[in-house]
C-alpha cells in the first residue's frame, strides 16, 4: 500500500487530513478507489438525500471593472438604454420565479463597475444610489418583501459595511475563491488585470463574511491554468476559513467551459477525469458532512458520474432563467436531474439558498427580518415544505406510495439498516432515529413498509377504536403555552367557560347513553382550582355512573393539584385513584426535551417532572398513554430523544397503553400567530412519526394510535398502513384541536369509524380504554344511537 492509498483509506474511516496528508494527494492516481472513497464519506453525511436550489437568475448588471480571460458574463456599455436592470425588470423576472416554484433569488453582478465606466456610475445617481451595493441592497428587499423570494447575492469583493448592508437582505451570499495561486495573476494568465481575482482580497471577503455570521457560498474553478497541487492548496485555505468561521456552507467545483470572444477561447477544457479526481479530493478533504457542489450544466452528459464523484448538491437551478455566467449551456430539466439521481439510487430534494444546518440555526445566522418566512417555508430538517398538508385542515392528503412489502431487495441505506435493527427490538441511539425522520423517497416508503410489517406481525390487521366523550371542563388556564388556543386568560375579556359539577354529570350521562365506556376530561389550569376539585370531579362522575372509565388529569393537574394541597404527586395520584380515576391521558408531553419546552411551554413542568408522575401513576396501578405534540419548534433530534424517554420508562414500568402521535395544528395556535414556529409538520412527517414509534417502542409500546381529527379521516387512513393500529376515539365533543383551529368534525361515531376501517379492507373491534373487550350491551348501545337518528328521519340504516 502506498502512502497516499494510506492516506485515502484514512480519510474513509472518519479521519480529517492534515493539511500535508491532503497536498499528498495530488498524485493519487487511482480514481475509481477515490470517487468510491468520496461517494463512501458523501453517504455517510448525506444519506441518500441530494440537493438542490428551484432558483430564479437575476443579473442586476453585467458590467465588470474585472477582465477575467475566460468570462462571457461580464460586458462593456453598449448602446443598451439601461446598464442596470431597472425596478420593474428585477420585479418581473422574480414574480416569473415565483409562478414556477422557486425559493431563491441570485443576484450576480460585476464588481463595482461604476469604478470603471462613468455611466455606470451616472445611471446609478439616476436610481437615487452611490454605488452597485447600495441599489442591490434595495432590490433584494423589494424582491423579498414583494414576491418572498430569498434573496442570495454574489457581489463580489467587498468590505464589512457592504457585506453588513447585504446581511440585512439577504439570507446568504457568495464569492468563489476560484484559485488562491498568484501565478494566475501574471500577463498572459486569466487573472491578468482584475484587480478582485487577488486571492488575498478574495479571501479576506470570505474571512469578514464569516467573523459577521454570514452563510456563505465559495469554492474552485478547475481547469484555467492550475495545477492539481494548486487546487489542494486552495481547497485547503478554504477549509481553514470554514473551520475556523463555521460560515462556509457549501463548495463548488466548477469546470472551466471554453468561450468563444474570449481570450481563453481556444484553451482546453478539462476532462471529466480531471474534474472527477477534483470532486473527490474536495470531498475527502472537506470530510462527510460538507456541502459539495457541481454545476450540472457545465456536465450535461456526466451526471451520475459527478453523483459517484461525491457531491450531494446540484447547486441553484433555474426553471426560468439561464445561466448568465454559463449562457451556452442550458439547465437541465428537474425531471432529468430526479431521473439520474434516483438511477444512483438517491432521492432529489429541494432546498433554500439557506441550507438545512443553518436554518435551524437562524437566529445566529440570519437577520431576524427573515426568521418568519423561514419558519413558514420549512420543515423541521430545514428543507422546504414539498406538500400543502396540514394538521386539522380539510385539504386533501398529498399523494403518496407507501412503498413495498416482504423481501427489501435492493435497499443497502443507512436507514435501511436502522430500521432493520429497531424492527428486531434493538434500542436506538438518538442520531440514529433522527436519522429515520430524515427518510425522503424510497428510503420513506420503505420505513413505512417495514413499521407495517411490525404493526401486522405485532398486533395483527383489527383495527381498534374507543367510544368515548371529551369534557374540557374549564378552558380558563394560568399557563400561557405558546400552541395553545384553547386555553383562556380573564384577565384579557376573553371568552371563558367553567363546567358545574352537575354539567359535567350530565355530560357523563348522555355519554353513557350513547355507548360510551369512557370519558375523557382535561382542561385548563385554572388558578382557582386546586387537588380538591379534581377529587370532586371524579366522585361526581362515580356517583351518576359508576361503571363508567375515568380517563382524566394530565401530569401537569396532578403537579398542580398535589402543589394546592401540599403533598407529593405520589399522593395526589393514590387520593384520586380512590375517588375513581381509572387512567391518565399522556397529554402535557408535548416535546419531552427541556430546550424545546423552555421555548413552547416555559412555565410548565419539566421533561423530568413528567416522567416523574407517570413513572408513580404506573407504580400505583394506573396505566396511562403517551402523546408527542410535534411539528412547530423542534427537530428531529428533540423526536429521538422524546421517544427514547418513553421507551426506557415503558421498559420499567409497562405502564403505557398506547403511543400517540399529535401534530400541532399551528393555525390558531400564538405562537405561530406571533411568527415564531411552523405550520405544524409536513405530511411525510406525520406519517413518518407513526412509523418511526412503532419501529423505536418496538417490542415495549405495542398499540400506535392516529388521531383523525388531526390527521383528517384520509390522513388517519394512511397512518393506519404506515404502522398504526388504532383510531383513537370518538370524542362525541372534541374542542381542543377546533379551537386550533382544525376544521375536522367534533365526532365520528361507531358506524362512520368502522366504515372508514372497512375502506382499507382491515376489521374493526371496539375496545376499553385499557384495550380489552366491550360489553355487548355496551356496543349496542353505541350503534343505536345512530339507528334511532336514521330512524327519526325516516331512512334505512345499514352498517
């Protein structure tokens, strides 16, 4: 083994090459073993996921004080009646981006031409501006404020008041170093004359971006005079800058293309080889999870060969406009770009000019200006939402496939094996089920194949349900929960309501009526409600209907109830077992993980408190579910871990019956009203999140129900094929999620459950509360009251 094979296969188990490891390289000979080697660490970092930018090319000028030897972009004035793209021309090439689907707006330009030509600068007096900044900075901001576009600019060499003025509109900007070699400097070289190809200035615009908290765009050009040893040498400076700053978001690897009119015209472009042997080397140095980047239009017959080089993006491409800097050659299609990428295997998706890793960290990389529309574009990777779905609203469900079934041949993903491993019973580590909520594409159908699989093999095809009442006893509530819209505070004259003890008995009443076997009640806080009046509750609903299930009181009553009356949790749950509460809802879970409750529900109790009571309530004999309310501020990362809290405390205490997942509904909610979350999760994320709990609870948790009044009946339906078991209840009077604002019914009775079951051609079965069988009487009583409406109207019944 050679040294430099060393050296590759040390990069291929995780190690970061030292600066004199990487300059060995140029003389790596071996190119299949080093794309394969670059391909191996990509995937590693990426998964199957390659990326791409829908974007729109605005070129606000194409004057240049620069005379780059090979450019076709940069002109010199002509007779045009304008130098400078004028407001409505900006306006108009943005609104075409917007009507086909894009999120980003480039902005390119020559560097301060208005240095160079007197009309540059003159037509610039003309637009009210002193300098090409000044009007981008306006134009950028009316194309985000008129189209809500995001803005990216590459304004070539600047100072930090101009990259200061483009931070405050723009999500992330760009420069290419190009080359650091002084030698492309010389006359008779490409860089002869242009003072901003200077590396040195070059990257103190790259180090200033960073040290002002900029995402930045930078990377080589391959192929106008350099040596191999060269570009190591400026991939390596460029590694520094991102080390040292954390800003450098993504790297290009851009291939010199030939132009005729220009001085390098007839100079020879680079082979595919050559440009492979770069990709790779930029992927070993800048290590997995790096953003590598080749423009596919400079490639159009060697796509997949760049894809097995080791890139995982394809950079912006426009549906609208050309590549200026590029004109010759055209984008290639979407549709060609999903074709190829699937062909390795591999799944496109679209993403921002802002990528993932720095949208969940907006605040510290973007100006707040933006932080709203980000939130409200994305999903919870920080990719754009690819689906108009929401929770609780009636729009219909995304088309979908849920993948195959039996044997996996041809899957080898990372996430393949995940699941694999979960489905035998394995517990997870928190990267490791992140991961799975990172599925797209083959990867999602067949995580939702396998929970189902599970679901079938674990608990069989009956489909389950409960008939059960809602009573939201009060909606008056001291906490002030940022996703809550139930709740109410007097103090601002909202509209208020708190049930009478004989209010809620007759509730009771006509629930049992109607065939119900339990009644679940959960409310607001009320400050002037304390353990006492929980203990009322119960032995008023004991003493009208003894036999009836009280599912009641979440983890957050039970702190606040023992804290009235000064006793411990323990205690509180031992006096209201003996009152009659039979069950606790898992509600008040939300994100069991304190960095997203201290943004959602700050005054509420712990990650720690919570399983603090239900761990005693398990001690005690009373069992209970488990919910997740996702989709507004957290993560995937926040999902496996509060996952994983409820599978080590279901593996000590059995206690649960059920896991429950609950999209936030974020239309009414405050704080999506106030700008700062989602818009609830995506509906691959719903559907992922039913999925993914069957396969991490697996073998401890083993009823995964779906809530229909979230998910909607059609959402619920896919659920229930994508690891799923149960439907939840039929509420009879659900107001939470309607004061949300979800526009599903309030109800869905016996007969409507079990045809919606029958639709996917699984039984039906009414259980308890606990899952066990239902009285005859009970069931019956449940059908009639549907019989006799019919009846009163004077139309058959048929089930």
């Amino acid at each position: 083994m050679t040294h430099s094979t060393a050296i590759v296969s040390k990069a291929l188990q995780g190690a970061v090459l030292s600066d004199e490891e990487a300059l060995l390289l140029s003389d790596y000979k071996d190119l299949s073993h080093l794309v394969n080697t670059a391909a191996a660490i990509r995937d590693r970092g990426h998964g199957s996921v390659v990326t791409y930018s829908p974007k729109v090319f605005i070129p606000l000028t194409k004057l240049c004080r620069d005379v780059c030897h090979y450019c076709t972009f940069a002109e010199t004035p002509k007779r045009f009646k304008h130098v400078y793209l004028q407001p409505d021309e900006v306006l108009e090439i943005a609104e075409q981006g917007v009507r086909a689907g894009c999120h980003e707006a480039l902005f390119t330009l020559g560097d301060k031409p208005e240095l160079r030509y007197r009309l540059a600068a003159s037509e610039l007096r003309s637009l009210g501006h002193h300098s090409t900044i000044s009007y981008l900075a306006e134009m950028a901001q009316r194309v985000f404020d008129q189209t809500g576009l995001l803005p990216h600019v590459n304004a070539g060499v600047m100072d930090k008041a101009d990259l200061r003025k483009l931070r405050e509109v723009s999500v992330s900007q760009g420069l290419m170093l190009e080359s650091s070699s002084l030698r492309l400097l010389e006359p008779g070289a490409p860089h002869y004359g242009s003072p901003d190809k200077v590396p040195f200035r070059r990257l103190k615009t790259i180090d200033d971006a960073g040290d002002m908290g900029i995402p930045f765009t930078s990377g080589i050009l391959v192929g106008i005079g350099e040596t191999r040893q060269e570009r190591i040498e400026s991939l390596l400076t460029l590694r520094a800058l991102a080390e040292s700053r954390g800003h450098l978001q993504e790297i290009i690897i851009q291939n010199f293309r030939a132009k005729p009119g220009t001085k390098m015209a007839d100079s020879p472009e680079p082979g595919l080889d050559d440009l492979l042997w770069t990709i790779a080397v930029a992927r070993i140095i800048f290590g997995a999870k790096a953003n590598i980047q080749a423009p596919p239009n400079l490639s159009p017959g060697s796509l997949g060969d760049l894809l097995a080089a080791g890139i995982n993006d394809w950079g912006g491409v426009s549906p609208v406009t050309s590549d200026h800097v590029n004109p010759e050659a055209p984008w290639p299609q979407r549709q060609i770009l999903a074709h190829v990428t699937e062909a390795q295997g591999m799944h496109l998706q679209p993403r921002l000019a802002l990528y993932p890793e720095y949208v969940s960290r907006m605040t510290e990389w973007v100006d707040a200006g933006f932080h709203q529309a980000l939130l409200r574009l994305v999903d919870a990777s920080g990719f754009p939402r690819t689906d108009n779905w929401f929770a609780g609203d009636d729009e219909p469900i995304p088309k979908y496939t849920l993948g195959p079934t039996g044997e996996y041949r041809g899957f080898s993903s990372n996430v393949f094996r995940i699941a694999m491993q979960a489905a035998s019973g394995k517990r997870l580590g928190e990267t490791e089920i992140a991961a799975m909520f990172e599925a797209r594409g083959r990867d999602r159908e067949m995580l939702c194949a396998i929970a189902d699989e599970l679901r079938e093999s674990t608990v069989g095809n009956t489909v389950s349900y409960v008939v059960t009442r809602n009573i939201n006893y009060t909606n008056v509530c001291g906490f002030r929960c940022g996703f809550c819209a139930f709740s109410k505070c007097r103090s601002n004259n909202e509209p208020t309501y708190d049930l009478k003890l004989t209010e809620i008995q007759a509730h009771v009443n006509d629930a049992w009526h109607r065939g119900a076997v339990e009644v679940c009640l959960q409310g607001g806080i009320h400050p002037k409600y304390t353990g006492a009046t929980y203990l009322r509750i119960c032995q008023a609903i004991k003493a009208v209907q003894p036999d009836i299930h009280i599912h009641a009181f979440s983890p957050l009553e039970i702190m606040q109830g023992a804290r009235t009356l000064g006793i411990s949790p323990g205690h509180m749950l031992a006096e209201l077992k003996v009152a009659g509460l039979s069950s606790l809802p898992g509600t008040a879970a939300e994100i069991l993980d304190d960095e997203v409750r201290n943004i959602i529900c700050q005054d509420k109790l712990n990650t720690e408190q919570w399983l603090e009571v239900m761990k005693a309530a398990h001690g005690m004999g009373l069992r209970s579910t488990a919910t997740i309310m996702f989709g507004h501020v957290d993560r995937p990362i926040h999902w496996a871990r509060h996952l994983l809290h409820v599978r080590d405390l279901q593996a000590e205490t059995g206690g649960f019956t059920e896991f429950v997942p609950l999209p936030f509904v974020h239309m009414g909610a405050p704080i999506y009203r106030r700008g700062e979350s989602r818009k609830g999760p995506t509906f691959r994320e719903a559907l992922l999140m039913h999925s993914i709990a069957r396969l991490v609870l697996y073998p401890h948790i083993t009823n995964i129900q779906t809530s229909w009044a979230k998910m909607g009946r059609n959402g619920a339906l896919a659920c229930l094929q994508a690891g799923a078991n149960d439907l939840g209840g039929t509420l009879m009077s659900e107001s939470i999620s309607r004061a949300a604002g979800a526009s599903h019914g309030q109800e869905l009775p016996p007969d409507e459950m079990e045809q919606l079951i029958a639709s996917i051609n699984r039984p039906a079965r009414q259980r308890n509360t606990l899952y066990g069988a239902v009285a005859p009487d009970r069931i019956s009583a449940s059908m009639a009251v549907k019989v006799q409406a019919f009846a009163a109207l004077g139309q058959p019944y048929t089930l």
